[in-house]
C-alpha cells in the first residue's frame, strides 16, 4: 500500500480564472440537458485552446493544451495540480486517456467530480507505480475513502501507460474503472453536484508531467 497522505498544496493561478456554469448553461450549450444512460454530457478532444480550461504557466507547474492534448505539469515536490472546465454536472461518467511524458512513477492523477471549489470536491485517481484510491476534500481537509490507502492493481499500465479511467458519480456511488476493470468502489453523500476536473500530484520528486485526451462525460 502506499501512504497518500500529503496536504493538498492548492494553486490560486489554477482555480481563479474558471468559470461556474449552472446546469442549465449546460443544456444551452450541449442540447436539451440528457438523462438516458450513456447520454453524452461533455467531451473534449483538447484539440481546441478555446473549450474552456485552465491555462497556466509558472515555473511551479503548468495546466495547459498542448499537442492536442491537455497536459498538467507539477514541479514542485508534494503538491497537486488541477484543472477545470468551469460547467456544473449531477450524475457524471467520466472516461479519459492519460498517459505519462515524463518525471517519477511515485505521482498520482486522475479525475475529479462535483467540485464545489478549491476546498470541497471528490477526486479519483491512480499513479504510474500502479497504485489507486478514491477520496475527497472536504472543508479544505483530504481524506481517502477507499481503499484507507493507495492499494495497488495489476489493472493499471505502469511506467508511461497509458490508462483508460472510468469514474462514476452517481448519487452517493463513486467508483473507478481503469482498462475495463472496476477496481474501487464506495459510497458518501457529501456533494451533490458541481465541476469536473483533471488533477495532477507529486510527493517527494517534483517533474510529474502527466497528459489527458478523448474526455467524455456521460449520463451513468
């Protein structure tokens, strides 16, 4: 198992310059809001500058399209990086590709569900040495909920990957899914709603540079 037990180190840069949609700013810009299983909510190729997430440069890190993917880079040791496309969702499927360029397999990266803001959210992730959890911020304060630990799984493409994520919040369910395989599982009722995200972290070793494409967000 591995201890995932760093504070979430928060960059203000990351967070300020999205933009909270209610849902039905959603309906205006996708249709009709769906609510058949499968219903496609979102999807970004991140071929496009323009769709709606963050893009940071510091010498700390990076958010930011490139390549015709989405690329999260976290130079500083023990810290988290995210991004946000600035909608509000309820019941999400996210699926996306995720790979590693470059930087240490001790990481982790995934996604994130009904972000509140920078202090209340649901984030479910893995890391390039094959480990996984399923956790939240709440009130500013990280706590994993399953497993108590980042347990590790043979499901998971380590080194470079890449990984196929698939992560559910439904109601209170929350589960993760990575290459066909459901790996976790729990439940918590303590958000309702609210943004995606992509988020990014390191522990000991900075130069994690992780990157996503083929997002879609789904009706579960």
């Amino acid at each position: 198992m591995k201890n995932q037990s760093r504070t979430l180190m928060i960059v203000a840069l990351l967070v300020l310059g999205s933009l909270a949609c209610s849902l039905s700013q959603v309906s205006q810009l996708f249709g009709e809001y769906p609510t058949n299983p499968g219903d496609l909510l979102f999807q970004d190729g991140f071929s496009d500058p323009s769709s709606g997430w963050d893009r940071v440069r510091t010498p700390e890190g990076m958010t930011d399209y490139e390549g015709d993917k989405y690329r999260i880079v976290v130079n500083a040791p023990n810290a988290d990086y995210w991004a946000n496309p600035g909608l509000e969702f309820t019941d999400v499927l996210i699926e996306v590709d995720v790979g590693k360029a470059s930087g240490p397999d001790d990481n982790d990266f995934g996604v994130l569900c009904r972000y509140l803001d920078t202090e209340n959210f649901y984030f479910l992730i893995i890391s390039s040495d094959g480990y996984y959890g399923i956790g939240k911020v709440q009130n500013g304060e990280q706590q994993l909920l399953e497993p108590p630990q980042m347990y590790h799984s043979e499901a998971i493409f380590t080194g470079t990957g890449p990984n196929h994520i698939q992560a559910v919040c439904s109601g209170s369910w929350l589960a993760l899914s990575i290459n066909g395989e459901l790996i976790a599982e729990t439940t918590d009722s303590t958000f309702q709603e609210g943004d995606i995200g992509l988020i990014v972290g390191s522990f000991d070793a900075p130069g994690v540079d992780i990157w996503f494409d083929n997002l879609m967000v789904m009706v579960p």
